[in-house]
C-alpha cells in the first residue's frame, strides 16, 4: 500500500442496523486525522452512509432502507488496530442484526477527500420533512420542510426507524402556534421538525451534553435562534414547573425508560406532567412485544392511546390527556 491510499470498508445494511454501523464507526474511527488537503481542513474518519434506493428524483423506492455504511482508514499500524476493532464490532452487532461480511478494498486518498460528501444523500422522512446533509442543497418539492444536520454526531440522523415514526407523527399531531417538548433530542431533529411545522415555543432536553452540543449547533445551522420563545434547548429530562404547558411532546427513548419515566423512578417529574390538557404525547423508541407495558404506564397517568404507528419491530405510540371534566 502507497502513502496516499486508504482502505475503505463497507457493510451493506438495513436503516436500522445502520444507525448502530454508523456509531460505531464513528466511535472507532471518528478523530479527525484524514486530512481533506485540497480544502485545507480535517473531515474526520467516521462514517459515510450510502443510500442505495433512491429514483433520480430523489424518491425512495421500496427498498428505500438499504444503506451502504463505509469508513476509511490510514494503512500503518494505527489503521490496522483501528480495522482490528471494526471487524470485532460487527461481529458483535452481527448477533444482534443481519450484517452481511465488510467489504475492504483500497482506494486512493484524494478520491475519498472529494467523493465521500456526494454519498450522503438526502433522505424524505414524514412526508414533508427532507432531511439533508449540511452542505446539500437538496432538490425540494414546494412545502418541503428542509432539515439540515450535520451527520455522525448524536444519535438522530434520521435512519433510525423510531426517528422516522416519530417525524410522521408530528406532520400529523404537532399544530402550528403549539407548545413542543422533545424529551431526549439526541441530534435536535424533531425539535428542529417541529420549530419548522410551526410549533412555538420549542423546548428539547437531553442528559447527554454531547447532545445538546449537537442540537444546538444543528437548530442554528437550520436557522432557528436559540431562545425560550423559539427553541429553547437545556440539559435534563422532564422539565420542572412546566405542568400542562406542552400541547405535544415527544419521547423517543427507549421502552423501559419511557415507564420509568411515568412512574418517576429517577425521582424525575412524571413524563405526563408538561402535558397540555387535551395535549397528544409521541412515545417512540418502543419493541412490538413492549407497547403494552409503555401503553399501562400511560394509562396510570390517565393517558388513552389515539394512534399507534409501526416500521419494523418499532412501535409509536400517540396518547392523549383528555380534557379536565
Ligand atoms: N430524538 C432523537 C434522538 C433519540 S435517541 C430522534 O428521535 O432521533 C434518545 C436520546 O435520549 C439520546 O440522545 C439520549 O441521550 C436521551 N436520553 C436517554 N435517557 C434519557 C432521559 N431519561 N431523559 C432525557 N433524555 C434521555
């Protein structure tokens, strides 16, 4: 192997399993030591997702949710250690999910520095949400709401089927002029969704303050000003002293979470609390075989279940609060 090549490794996967591909790429190769020379500034290892099932337009087509996940490594000892550790991590997210065997193959450097951008293409979630690469300008319909983030950051790039559950939910329940809380928003991708059906205020929360790093560059890069009228993005959970002040509210965490969270395990304000009267709640991030155990913890709180939406094993839950009689 020549100085100036590189070995790229590519695993063809599912939307879901790609999620979990990209992570762990990025964990593994995610230093910013691949130099993009001819624009002078460092592009990072990490991951470059390849969508494999779109039409010339852009539409997905029925395979839509295949991917090509790749990451590029520096031959020497280093790339070699780095490769060691890949080929473990997917064999351990092989137990976990069909992952077919990576490709390795070698490719020039200054090939990679240029090419890697055009194969993160963007991707239609919902049916008005484009969510777009930072730096693409993607071809959208008229009403298109264009979501820009920054990939391979925090978790919420869109390939994950609970991420794409959720979006449709909010096309569908969040009203323009409503009060938005997004419990645990990773990237910021539906509070900046929601900032963009019209929502306002905007309030998102995460324990993660990578997270809310993340959220916080990705709402500016959207446009959206940082502020407690507009978004108002802070480290947390539930918020306090916000009882019925959020006409929607969306939680894509995890199932267990999400009862613990209503039943206050964490001696946390209980997840229904911010929840408007007559307010709708988008639970997501749920396992087929867990929704009625999500479903019981909502019902404690007096919540009654007006939608559910599924992709997969994943379930989306939409609760209501009825109104006070
Ligand atoms: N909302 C994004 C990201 C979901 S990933 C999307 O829909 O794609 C789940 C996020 O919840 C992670 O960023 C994680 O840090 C956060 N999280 C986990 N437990 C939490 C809790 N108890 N309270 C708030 N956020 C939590």
């Amino acid at each position: 192997m020549y100085e100036d090549e590189l070995v790229e490794i590519a695993v063809e996967v599912d939307g879901e399993a790609a999620e979990a591909v990209v992570e762990l790429f990025n964990r593994y190769n995610g230093g910013d030591w691949i130099e993009d020379s001819a624009a002078g500034e460092a592009s990072g290892g990490g991951a470059v997702v390849e969508s494999t099932g779109y039409d010339d337009f852009g539409s997905p087509l029925p395979d839509q949710f295949r991917m090509v996940v790749k990451t590029y490594l520096k031959p020497g000892p280093r790339g070699c250690g780095i490769r060691r550790q890949i080929e473990e991590g997917l064999w351990r997210l092989s137990l976990l999910y069909p992952i077919p065997e990576p490709v390795a193959r070698t490719v020039k450097e200054e090939d990679w520095a240029h090419a890697w951008k055009q194969h993160y293409r963007p991707l239609r979630i919902g049916r008005r949400v484009l969510l777009t690469p930072a730096w693409e300008e993607p071809e959208a319909q008229p009403g298109d709401l264009v979501v820009r983030l920054e990939p391979g950051m925090a978790f919420g790039t869109g390939l994950h089927p609970t991420t794409r559950l959720c979006v449709a939910a909010l096309e569908k329940w969040v009203p323009s002029g409503g009060a938005f809380l997004d419990i645990g928003t990773g990237s910021g991708v539906l509070a900046i969704a929601a900032a963009m059906l019209g929502a306002a205020p905007v309030w998102a929360t995460d324990i993660d303050p990578l997270a809310i790093r993340a959220a916080k560059d990705n709402a500016l890069r959207n446009g959206i000003s940082l502020s407690p009228d507009s978004l108002h993005i802070q480290r947390g959970s539930v918020p306090a002293g916000c009882a019925g002040r959020f006409n929607v509210i969306a939680a894509n965490i995890l199932a267990e979470v999400l009862v613990d969270l209503f039943d206050c395990a964490y001696d946390n304000i209980p997840l229904a609390e911010p929840l408007a009267p007559g307010g709708h709640l988008i639970l997501s991030g749920i396992l087929e075989e867990k929704s009625e155990m999500v479903l019981a913890a909502a019902e404690r709180r007096g919540l009654k279940e007006v939608e559910r939406r599924q992709e997969g094993d994943w379930v989306a839950l939409v609760v209501r609060r009825e109104h006070a009689r």
